[in-house]
C-alpha cells in the first residue's frame, strides 16, 4: 500500500545538515573522523547554577503535570526582566511575552498564524533556511528579497518598496544575520519599521545571536514605534549555552502574542516546569557570563580566521554572532565545491554557503561550537592535504 505525503510536504526537501551528517557518520566508519565546522550548537555547558536548579527542580514530587501554554509566571517576568535589563525594552510579561519550546517553532507558529494560500511572505537570501520552509508549509508563497556584501547584507527596501508588496504580509529578517555576522543599524532599523508601517507588513525579527560576539545586545523593539509592527523571536539556546533544552520566546504587542497563542495551543501541552526554573536562572545571570563567554568565542574566532587564510578566503572581521563567513577564492565553482574538498581531503566538514540561498553560493560559513584545540588540528589536518 502507498500513501502519498500531502502536498505541503512535496516540496520540502529533507533538512540539508541532516543528509550530511548521515555522510559525515558513513564517512567516520572508515577512517579519522571528520571534524565537524558546520552546525551551530554550543558546545560548552550552561552555567552550573542553570544545571543544578533543573536539578532540583526535577527532584520535587509535584513539578511533572502538564503545564499551561503561556508558561509559568515567574519565567514570563524573567524573560520581560531580561528584555530591559539588557535591551532597554519594557514588556508586559502577562500580554507580550509568549515562551516557546525553541524559537524554532516559533518560526512555524507565526507563518501557520497568519499565512495561507494566495498571501506572500519576503525571505531574505542568503538566510536561515527554515524560514522558507515554514512559509511553504504554511501554503503562502515565498518572495526571495536579496542580500549582498555590497549593502552590507542589509535589505534594499527602496528596491522593495518599488515591487508589488500588495500580497506580502510578513517579512522576515534577522541581525545579527546568520550566516554572515552582519549587525544591523540605527538608520536601518529605523528605514525598516517606516517601510512595515507604509506597506502593512508584519516585520518578523530572528534574534537569537544578539548576544556572541557583540558589544551590546539588539533588539528591533529598542526603537520607537516597533511594537506596532514587529514580533521578536529570542531564545537561550546560543546566549546560554542551552540549545537542546529548547528555550525560547515570542515578544511583541499583545494582540500578536494572543493571536499565535492560538494556533501554539494546538501544538503542545506546555514546557516541563525544572526546565521554565532552570530558564529563570539562566535569564538572570549577569554581564560577567557573556563577558567570558565571547572571551572563548573571540579567541576560537582568531584561530578561524587563520584557518579561512589557509584556504585563500575573504572575510569581514567585525561580523558577530557564532559562524564565521567568508568568500571562496575565484579557483572553486562555488561553496560546495570547495566544502566537499576539503571534507574529502582534510576530513573537515564547512558549511558550504549556498544552503542559505543563491545569494551564499560564492561563500562558506564556519561555526565556532569547537575547542581551539579542535581549531587547530583543523589547521593542520588542511595544511598537510591542501598545501
């Protein structure tokens, strides 16, 4: 007997890291093992008063019912606590705060909310692949908005502005970008809400890397009028170190959070209540965490860097966040070329930067989730194969 898939699915593709690591664990069956520069999940623990009050928490007879769907109290206040203590922006944490299970699904919940056939959503290329998909799954239809180094991987909204955006409803973006390290600015962010404003589309903002490798944290919300227009999607997974206990937000104007409450209330029954304390300890922690967290993160990044000069690429130094990108040298047809040979060669795995949209295909993305020592034997895996 066959039963075809439903056509929200025929034209998603299976995720592209989860085909290579089937390749990256074949290929580690038969010799060294590949070291992996691809995937973006912290490798260092959260902070030990994180793990203990999970612990603890977890240890209490009455903290394993089903939970409600907008999170416990005391975690809504740490993450509304969190918004102005280190944003300078005021939530109400009972109306515009909505705790996810991983800003992933939050990506979903929002297209699923308040996308359907025949509406448009802008995509920025190169960008976070997932945001494509959700949009195809949501059945509206993907509009490319294009991102390059010659405007700093910032949209050209005067281009857009001059497109017909009568059926865009949402446009996502996301700074500090992934996969560039591009940060946005004061002029930009400004441009951005009047152009939501203007146009009636709901600015969705991926804002999970505000915090590596940055001197302050951003948030749209910090400007004048962005609650009008924009929902903020934040989360501890790279901030804290916490990206498999799948913490994260919805931030943004009441009605919003009420609207993709909706459809998340559908989806789950609720967060395990060790893990919300444990997210309320995490949210709590002072500068000196992410002081020393980009201490480890700006000493890996000088080691990449060393190892993107072996190669011949190009790269911008100021870019933040947990990858590094960086232009291929003109002697490779494009990222995937110059990926597979060195995950054939060196038996080192580097993102080729084409998975993130056209706009990526001259490019390749390194993450910073490996010890310096990892870095290094990278570095020389590359100098003996390649050089």
């Amino acid at each position: 007997m066959q039963i075809q898939v439903a056509k929200r699915l025929q034209g998603t593709e299976e995720y592209y890291f989860s085909k290579k690591l089937r390749e990256i664990d074949e290929m580690n069956q038969t010799g060294t093992r590949v070291i992996n520069l691809g995937i973006g999940s912290p490798d260092l623990p959260p902070h030990p008063s994180v793990v203990a009050a999970l612990s603890e928490q977890a240890a209490l007879p009455n903290t394993h019912a089903y939970q409600g769907y907008k999170g416990i109290p005391a975690l809504r206040k740490a993450m509304a606590d969190w918004y102005q203590r280190y944003y300078s922006v005021s939530l109400n944490p009972d109306t515009e705060v909505l705790p996810l299970i991983g800003s992933k699904e939050g990506i979903m919940h929002i297209c699923m909310t308040y996308l359907q056939a025949g509406d448009e959503a802008l995509i920025p290329n190169p960008g976070y692949p997932t945001y494509r998909s959700a949009v195809n799954l949501s059945g509206a239809t993907v509009v490319d908005y294009d991102l390059t180094a010659e405007n700093s991987w910032l949209p050209d909204l005067d281009a857009l502005a001059r497109k017909d955006l009568s059926k865009v409803k949402l446009m996502w973006v996301n700074y500090p970008h992934m996969p560039t390290g591009a940060k946005v600015n004061r002029e930009f962010a400004v441009k951005l809400i009047a152009f939501a404003r203007q146009h009636n589309i709901l600015i969705c903002h991926d804002n999970p890397y505000s915090f590596i490798l940055s001197e302050q944290p951003e948030s749209l919300l910090q400007f004048e009028g962005a609650k009008e227009v924009v929902l903020e999607l934040n989360s501890l997974s790279k901030s804290s170190n916490m990206a498999g206990w799948r913490v994260g937000m919805l931030v943004g104007k009441a009605e919003r959070i009420a609207d993709v409450l909706r459809f998340k209330s559908n989806m789950d029954s609720g967060m395990f209540q060790p893990l919300q304390m444990a997210a309320v300890k995490a949210l709590e922690l002072g500068p000196e965490w992410y002081a020393a967290l980009n201490t480890i993160y700006r000493a890996r990044r000088e080691k990449v860097f060393r190892l993107l000069d072996l190669l011949g690429c190009r790269y911008d130094k100021n870019q933040v966040g947990m990858f590094v990108w960086a232009a291929i040298p003109g002697d490779n047809a494009d990222g995937y070329t110059l990926s597979d040979t060195v995950l054939h060669k060196a038996r080192v795995f580097i993102t080729p930067g084409g998975i993130f949209g056209s706009n990526g295909n001259g490019y390749i993305r390194v993450s910073l989730c490996q010890d310096e020592k990892v870095f290094q034997e990278a570095i020389d895996r590359i100098k003996n194969a390649l050089q």
